[in-house]
C-alpha cells in the first residue's frame, strides 16, 4: 500500500510503517507553508498512486475523496475538522483520528501559566528588567508576593483526557479536583462530579475542555461567571467559541474575579475584540500553543501508527472516528 504522509512524522515512525509493506510517501505540510488545499492534496494522491493518507491540516474535502479512491484518512489530531466526514462514511472509508496526543502538551502549559499568573511572574520579570529595584531589598518581595497552587479547589468543564492528564497532575500539589461532563461517569473516588453552576460557585480555577457542537456554544455565559468567586481564575485552552466573549470582557473588565489564562480566542490571528480581551491587565494570552510542543508530534505518529497495525490486523482501530456512521452505511 502507498501511503501518503503530509503530518509531520518521523523518520523511526515511517520506517514502522515501512515494516509493514508500506510504501510512504512523505511530503509535510509544514515545508509547503501551509496545508495542502484540495486540489494540491489530490495531485499528489493521483501522482502517487496513493491508497493511504495521513494528514492534518490539510483539506481532505468531499472533492478529494470523491475523485481518488482511498483505503482509509488518519487525521493527526483530535477532532478530523479538515476532513468531510461524510463524504468518507459514504465511501466507506475509515477516519482513524490521534485522541490525547497534545494531553500532556496541553497539562504542562497550564500548571505552568497558572503558577505564573498566580505567582506575579510575567509582571515582576518586566519590573526588574526596567531597573524599578529600589535601594529597598524587601520591595519586590512585597509587592509581587502570589499564591500558592496548592490547596486549591481546580473545577474542570469537560473531562476527557486533557482534563484528566492535568488532573492527575495537580492532585499531588495537592489540588482539590471537581469536574462537569455528562459523558463522565465517577472516574475515582478523590474526584468530584458535580453541576455546571456548582462547579463555578465554588472553584478556585475553572478550566475549559470542551469542544465546539451545537450544545456547547456560549454554554459558558455571563450568569456562569457571575458565579465565581471574586478572587478565582479562568483558563481556557479549548475554544473560544464556547465562551460569551463579551461576557467574560464584562467580568475581567469589571475585576469581578481575579484574571484569566486564555490560549484561544475568537479570531485567530486575533482582531480588534480579541485584542480587547488579551489587552486586559488581569488576562494571561498565550496564541493558541498549549498543545504546540515537539513530542506532540511522536505521540501523534505512534497513535496513528497503532492505529493501522490494530486495523489491518485485527479488522479495528480503537481510533475510528467515523465507526457508528460505518455500521450504518455498511448496514
């Protein structure tokens, strides 16, 4: 089989696959500047014979799909967003997809922006590089003295695996972890499920993990946040599009609650309301890098990797993200 690679992957993780009879094909999307539309990704299929794409950003539309025949699409992410689903089930063609491969990305960046939001880091940083250190060796110990993450009750919306990695990370400081999703049944017993309004009443750190559906959007609103505590902080490293972004303007605005840490906004590159947020003296902006470590891209090639040993052969993938509509198609 011909196997085309656009993800990154590396050189051990191709010759994995290479064991297996596999011919790759490796042309990443990072040297082409940026993802292969529709018609460069279907060149290249045709060009190449291909009968196995491994992608991630590019556009594997229902024109690609319907035009070349293909044995299967792994999406080196999450969420196959740049895939036509439906086009592929109607082919019947599986869509293996790399859950978890940013989780512990996506957990470091957090302990670490939260332990430096809450311990004045970025702010002392900047006073001292501008020579504000007075003859007084006490100053700065005083006016930059922070809390400690310890002890602190952590509330988190969504509780899949990035919820779950920082939890079972922070539980050690120790933390207090509580957590809202209805697709969550009681994982252990130091963990708490409790109810979207509880959750903000009563967290020291809310953190968003959801992605973006017709349930989702906006579901984090002005009378959610309204219910924080006025010295709790909100991070979000999942969407922007489930916040009420002119509410959460409204809350830091208004200093109702201590700050936030926001890695993702409404506009990407951001636009003047998004500059309006990350501009706020109690905001912590990262652009959209929680998950944008190196080892990501390992973890996302052994995934995938795992993905099609599984499938070829034992007939599955624990990875299929298209399985139910298969059934029904095939059906």
């Amino acid at each position: 089989m011909n196997i085309l690679i656009t993800a990154p992957y590396s050189e051990d993780a191709m010759k994995e696959l290479e064991q297996y009879n596999e011919k790759v094909i490796y042309k990443p999307w990072k040297a082409n500047g940026r993802g292969f539309n529709e018609e460069e990704l279907l060149k290249l299929c045709k060009e190449n014979d291909i009968e196995g794409l491994i992608t991630e950003v590019d556009d594997v539309s229902s024109y690609v799909i319907e035009n070349h025949k293909l044995s299967f699409i792994g999406v080196c992410r999450a969420n196959p967003v740049n895939v036509n689903i439906d086009a592929a089930t109607l082919n019947k063609i599986p869509v293996f997809n790399t859950p978890a491969r940013n989780a512990q990305a996506v957990a470091e960046l957090f302990i670490g922006n939260v332990i430096s939001f809450m311990r004045n880091i970025i702010p002392s940083n900047k006073w001292i590089e501008e020579n504000n250190w007075s003859s007084e060796e006490l100053s700065a110990y005083l006016e930059f003295k922070g809390n400690e993450l310890a002890g602190k009750t952590v509330g988190f919306v969504g509780f899949g695996a990035v919820g779950q990695t920082i939890a079972n990370l922070i539980k050690h400081f120790p933390c207090d972890i509580q957590y809202y999703d209805p697709f969550v049944e009681d994982l252990h017993a130091s963990y708490k499920k409790t109810s979207l309004e509880d959750l903000f009443a009563k967290s020291d750190i809310v953190s968003i993990h959801l992605p973006v559906n017709d349930a989702t959007k906006n579901l984090i609103n002005k009378e959610l946040l309204q219910l924080m505590k006025p010295d709790a902080i909100f991070v979000n490293t999942a969407r922007s599009a489930v916040v009420d972004t002119d509410a959460l303007i409204e809350i830091l605005s208004n200093e109702s609650i201590r700050g936030a840490i926001l890695d993702v906004f409404d506009h990407e590159p951001p636009r003047e309301k998004d500059y309006q947020l990350i501009k706020l003296p109690n905001v912590l902006a990262t652009p959209h890098i929680a998950g944008a470590s190196y080892e990501v891209e390992n973890h996302h090639a052994a995934i995938m990797n795992n993905n099609l040993k599984k499938w070829k052969q034992e007939g599955v993938s624990p990875n299929i993200f298209n399985q139910k509509k298969l059934d029904n198609v095939i059906r």
